[in-house]
C-alpha cells in the first residue's frame, strides 16, 4: 500500500510501504476513506518531536471502514464505519481507569504517528480497538467526522474544560487555527460574554468572526490593550494558547486576569519564560494537557444533531495520493487560507490482509 513516510526533520514522501498485519488480538486493520493533516504533523516534520523515529507513516486522525479484526476485538466487525481516534486506550491501567487515555501506560496514548504507523495511509492497524475506534452514525459525513478524532476534542477538553470556561467569561484565544477556531466553536456551549480571536493572519481572523468570535484583534497590534479596554482593566478570565510558540505562550499570561486560568493547547518546540515575577501574586491557573478523547462519543453525538459546524473548518480536499500537495497548501496556510484538508474518498486497492498468530 501507499503511506506517507517521515525520514527525518524536513524529509518525507508519499510511498511505498508494507500492509498492515492484525499483531495483537485487540487489533483492527482500518481501510482509510478520511484523513486530514494537524498542525502536529507539522512540528513533526520540523524536528520537534525527537520520538518519531524515521520510517514513521504519519498521522493520528481517520475515517474507514473495518476490514480485518482480532479475536478479542467485541465492540466492531468488519464493514462496520468507523472513526480512528488519535489516541489508542488499553482500558486497564490507572490512568484509562480514570478517562485520563492520553496518559495510558499499558501501550496506549498518542501512539498513532508516533510510535507507531499512523493514519496517512490506505490502511492503518489500530490497537486496542475496543476502545481507540467509535462507531459512526450515518448523519456524519466522513469528512466531517475526521474533525472530531483530534481537534475538537483537543480544544474542548485541553482548551475550553480545563480553563473552566463559564457563562458570562471573556475568552482569549490565541491561535486562530483549527485548533483555535475549534476552541472558539466549543466555547460558546458555555455563553460566555464574549470571545477574542488573536492571530497573525487576516483570513483567519475572519474565519474566527464566521465562527464565532465576538471580537478579533492581531497579534501585531497590541491585543492586551483589547482585553484591557474590553474588561475595565482585569483581564481575561480565560485565555487560550493555541500556537505553541514561546511568544503567544507569554503573551497568554500577560493577558489573564488576577484568578483567571491559562489554559495552553499549542506543541511547543522551544522553551517558553514563565514570568514567576509578575504571576506569583495574581492566583492564575496555567494548564496543559494532551487530549483525552473522554468526550469523542458526546462530540459526535452532537456533531449528528447538527450542533458542531465541523464542515466551516474545511477548506481543502484532495484525494490520497496527493498527499505531499496536501502538505505543502496545509504548511503555507498564511499563502493559501488553508484551515482543515482533507484527503481520500477515492477507491482503494483491496489488499490482502494476514492473519493474527
């Protein structure tokens, strides 16, 4: 089968690669109809995460369709529509006991992409099946529903649960992105006051007013003295870094009020100055996190009702075997008003898949 191939900082390509095999008894083979790109993907390819060996097919976020399963899999079978998570759940350690499948220990978490094969492919092996794949009601269109195996649920729970976003709040987001636009999208189920979008870049600063920012400011224009001026002089109550750069991280906790919370979604590659002089005094909450996915089966519940715009999110589509020009519209997205791509709904190649020993 084709997959997309990481071989080290700035290298990659669309090529050959081997057909997965069910390893595990918990495994499903997934046959790819739906991928998209994060901005993770892209850290990846820059270097910043050292633990993705080269050889790595990329990607942790997927629609398919069930194609092989192991012996102990109960929850799917082959046929079965299927969303892939972009973290894999053994159930059974401390950490999955508690919702917290990010931080699973018995083989789990951000696995897909990372350590192991990912999702830019034909065909992807998931583990632990049971609990990584969810089934998918067919008022979800595919290429809307690969926008809840990561960003929406990375927003809500990362962004908008852990900076405890309440009615009648002032929200700072930072990072107009697809993460951010999801956090801006989540954060108004809670009413908050108003919502402000901080970005660089003009057409996404609009696409966070289509979607719901009550104010939009640009990074390069002083948007402190915005929530200054929005808030009487306090600050937001929750500011959202969306970004992961060190620069949008301290502007973040200029921004929060005395009490409030700063809740940091972006990957950071570099280190950031936590300016312990200045936030000692003011009682402020900085969290991080990597998602959980606890929500996935609420967000599609709601994503079947119509209540999650996933859809205003995509703004490319091409199918698999473009790839590398995916990449490339994704990675210059200032260029070309790139927000979410989406790859696949093309006809595949049947493989042939091994049995599990």
């Amino acid at each position: 089968m084709k997959g997309f191939v990481f071989h080290g900082p700035g290298q990659s390509a669309w090529q050959d690669v081997p057909d997965p095999a069910v390893k595990e008894p918990t495994d499903a083979i997934v046959r790819v109809d739906a991928v998209t790109i994060c901005g993770t993907d892209l850290h990846i390819l820059k270097g910043d995460v050292p633990e993705v060996r080269p050889g790595t097919v990329l990607g942790h976020e997927a629609v398919g369709e069930i194609v092989e399963v192991g012996g102990d899999v109960r929850t799917v079978r082959p046929g079965d529509r299927v969303l892939v998570s972009c973290i894999t759940a053994c159930g059974r350690c401390r950490f999955c006991r508690e919702s917290a499948y990010g931080q699973c220990r018995g083989g789990g978490g951000w696995i897909l992409g990372h350590l192991i094969d990912g999702t830019q492919a034909e065909y992807v092996r998931v583990p632990y099946a049971d609990l990584s794949v969810h089934a998918l009601p067919s008022a979800v269109e595919s290429k809307d529903a690969v926008l809840l195996a990561d960003i929406f649920p990375t927003s809500y729970e990362v962004g908008v649960l852990n900076g405890h976003v309440r009615p009648g709040d002032t929200v700072a987001v930072v990072g107009a992105g697809p993460i951010g636009l999801a956090a801006i999208i989540t954060a108004r189920l809670f009413a908050p006051e108003r919502i402000v979008a901080v970005d660089l870049a003009a057409s996404r600063l609009e696409a966070a007013r289509r979607l719901g920012a009550d104010a939009v400011a640009d990074a390069r224009e002083d948007p402190e003295q915005l929530i200054a001026d929005l808030t009487d002089g306090l600050g937001a109550d929750v500011v959202i870094e969306a970004v992961g750069v060190p620069e949008s991280f301290e502007l973040c906790t200029r921004m929060v009020r005395p009490g409030g919370h700063v809740a940091n979604i972006g990957v950071h590659g570099k280190p950031a100055t936590l300016h312990l002089e200045d936030l000692w005094i003011k009682n402020v909450t900085i969290t991080t996190g990597l998602v959980d996915t606890h929500s996935t089966p609420t967000l599609l519940r709601m994503a079947a009702a119509g209540r999650l715009p996933t859809a205003q999110l995509v703004t490319h589509s091409f199918p698999l075997d473009r790839m590398e020009e995916a990449y490339d519209v994704f990675a210059r997205a200032a260029d070309t008003g790139a927000l979410k791509v989406v790859l696949g709904e093309q006809p595949h190649e049947e493989i042939a898949i091994p049995a599990a020993r």
